[in-house]
C-alpha cells in the first residue's frame, strides 16, 4: 500500500467489542430483545466515538446508497448502521447457540436448488458481506444433504471464530481458510464439487494479495474493484456459479439464489472480456440488494479504493 492509502479490509484488526457482545447474547438470552437493545446502545455511541475509519466509512457509504434509497445520514445514520451490524452479530451468536428460529426463513430460488442438490451437482456459491451469511451454514447442518466448503480468511476475526466455535463446536468444519488459491487447494475444491459440495466465496472482497486481480464494475454510482476469482474458480472447476443473498427485512429473514451462468469459460483472447462481464452482473445484483436492505452491508472500508492491481474494466459494459 502507499503512504496513507486506505488499509486493505484484512489488515483492519478484528473489533475490540468481542468481549462485549458476549455479555450481550447472554442479556438477550435471559431477559430478552429489548432490553438487549437497551443496553447496545451506549456501547455503540462508545464504539462510534472511538472508531474513526469504521464511522468515516459508513458515512460514506451511507452518502453514496442514500442517493438511491432513502437512508438516515450523518452520525445519526451510522449510529444505525453500526446497530444493524450488532444485530446481525447477534443473529450469528443466536444461531449458533440454537436460539433462532430458522423454520421462518424465506426462500427466493430454493426449487433450482434443490434440483441441483438432488441430482449431486455442486458448484460455486458467490456470496456478500449484506446479511447473515452464516443462516446459510446453520441451515446445511440441519439439512445433510446441502454440502458447503465456505472460504475464508478469518485472521482479522480470530476472536469471533473462537467465540462462535465456543457456541457451537461443529461451527467451523466448513471453513476452509484460503488466502490464494493454489494447484492444491483447486484440487481439493475440485473433489467437493464433484462430492456435490457447493464451494461458498465473497464476491465483494479483494485477495489477500500483494497484486490481486480485480475488474473494475460500477457500484451505488461509482467506480470499485471486485475479485475474479471466484469467476476463474468456477471456470477451473467447470461448474455453475451461483449467487447467494442473504438479508433481513422486519423480523424476515429472506435467502436469495440466483444462477449466474452454469459453466464458465474464458478463452485465452476473450479473458478479461469474460471475467469483466461477470464481475458486472455480480456487482448489479448486489447493488440490488443493497437497495432492498441498505443498512444491512457490512464492509466498514473504503470499498471504492481502488488498488494498483491487474485490472480487467467492466465499467463499460454495466
């Protein structure tokens, strides 16, 4: 990075309130919801007093969605913003300790699925930072038949791992921990996908990578980089690519699953072109669903930074 160029989102050390949500799960588990969000409060007016990037980049996400959607600005708007995050957190944790409800989950997709599942075909499952993810993963636990190879890289959240592995064992035998993908590591996905495992990737996170490869998409109006390789994944396993939303709207939780293309392929002469045009439809859903749930994205960083990497431009196609 250059001098006093935005931190790459894995270099951002995990939250100093780890410690915090754990008296909150229990307030809320004993007492309940409210009174859970009676006392979250003043530990997010501590929490947006003392963390500068985080508010800094909630705001400007906020500015930026809020020309599209209705949204509370200023400190006001990120003081929700951060509350929404801390309910999702808790979400999490409720999970995990079997305390949510996962029967009034709503599915958008869920028939192609099944069909998929059914007949043993796995494929890449391109995710976001918008939601609960982790509904996803409770919900193959208790359905056996869905197979999930989730990547991540969890060493900016240590602390939450270890509290969520706390609540529940099992939580992370589907994490499969990746910071590049090598020949090795292909290999192995590509035995889960032939297994009928679906292999779970953040579409809106760059590598962790001195030069990672990225194309560039508009999002929420402007210019921003997204990774390719979940694209290059599919493409080196054959198989679909699919995208996967998770929000909440009232008390419903809503799953989205949406078929990007069933195969990948990215000739030699029309690569970038390829990888560009997927990477647009990737960041116009998302934007979709940022539009529906706008305080529900949680990528507290500068997401329009753009880096100094091997860019591929979909800017002009979306």
């Amino acid at each position: 990075m250059k001098p006093n160029a935005p931190r790459h989102w894995a270099a951002i050390n995990e939250v100093s309130w780890v410690g915090g949500m754990r008296l909150l799960f229990w307030i809320c588990r004993v007492f309940g919801h409210w009174e859970f969000r009676l006392v979250l409060y003043p530990v997010l007016l501590w929490y947006l007093a003392t963390s500068g990037s985080s508010r800094r980049a909630s705001a400007a996400y906020l500015r930026r969605v809020g020309r599209l959607v209705p949204v509370p600005r200023g400190l006001f708007g990120v003081l929700r913003h951060f509350a929404a995050f801390a309910e999702n957190i808790l979400d999490k944790m409720l999970l995990w300790g079997g305390l949510f409800d996962v029967s009034q989950v709503q599915y958008t997709g869920i028939d192609d699925m099944r069909r998929r599942i059914a007949a043993g075909r796995g494929g890449v499952l391109v995710c976001s930072h918008l939601g609960n993810l982790d509904l996803c993963r409770v919900l193959s636990r208790h359905h056996h038949d869905v197979k999930l190879c989730i990547l991540v890289h969890t060493r900016h959240a240590q602390a939450f791992n270890r509290m969520l592995e706390q609540l529940d064992p099992g939580s992370q035998i589907d994490l499969l921990q990746v910071s590049e993908l090598t020949p090795a590591t292909a290999m192995l996905l590509a035995e889960k996908v032939e297994q009928g495992a679906f292999v779970v990737i953040a579409g809106d996170r760059i590598p962790v990578a001195p030069n990672p490869r990225v194309a560039l998409a508009p999002f929420l109006g402007k210019t921003a980089a997204f990774p390719v390789g979940p694209y290059v994944l599919a493409s080196i396993l054959q198989c679909p690519v699919l995208l996967l939303f998770s929000i909440r709207q009232g008390a419903q939780s809503h799953i989205h699953f949406e078929l990007l293309r069933e195969r990948v392929t990215l000739p030699r002469q029309a690569r970038a072109a390829v990888l560009s045009e997927l990477v647009g439809e990737y960041a116009a859903r998302l934007e979709h669903h940022c539009l529906s749930a706008p305080l529900q994205w949680f990528n507290f960083f500068d997401f329009w930074h753009l880096p100094d990497p091997d860019i591929n431009d979909a800017s002009s196609r979306h």
